[in-house]
C-alpha cells in the first residue's frame, strides 16, 4: 500500500477550504454533489498512483465508519 500523506500538506488550508465552501454556493445539494465527484475524479487522474488513490479510499471510508 502507498504510503498516504495525512499530515497538512496544503499552502494556505483556510483560503483552499474557502475556495471549496464558495464553488458550492448557490448549488442545488444534487448539484453539489455533482461537483465533489467531479473534483474527485479530476484530483485521482491528476494523482495518477493507483495504490495511493487505493490507501485514500480505504482511509477516507475508515474515518466514514468513525
């Protein structure tokens, strides 16, 4: 399994999380939705690593069970 970046790895975290709240706003929650899954698929293709996009899938539905 690739090993997965979790620590914060992001310049400007807080201006990045805005950036994400604001290109929902307005959207319909469908709509919304068609987004993040627009936004995951272009984020997995440009990440390209099959076995880290693998180790965030299993990470992200880990962190899903709580």
């Amino acid at each position: 399994m690739a090993d997965l970046k979790t620590d914060p790895n992001i310049p400007d975290p807080d201006g990045f999380y805005a950036e994400l709240i604001a290109a929902h706003d307005g959207l319909s929650e469908e709509d919304s939705a068609a987004l993040n899954a627009r936004l995951i698929l272009l984020l997995a293709n440009h990440v390209g690593d099959r076995a880290a996009l693998s180790a965030a899938l299993d990470e992200a539905r880990r962190c899903a069970r709580g």
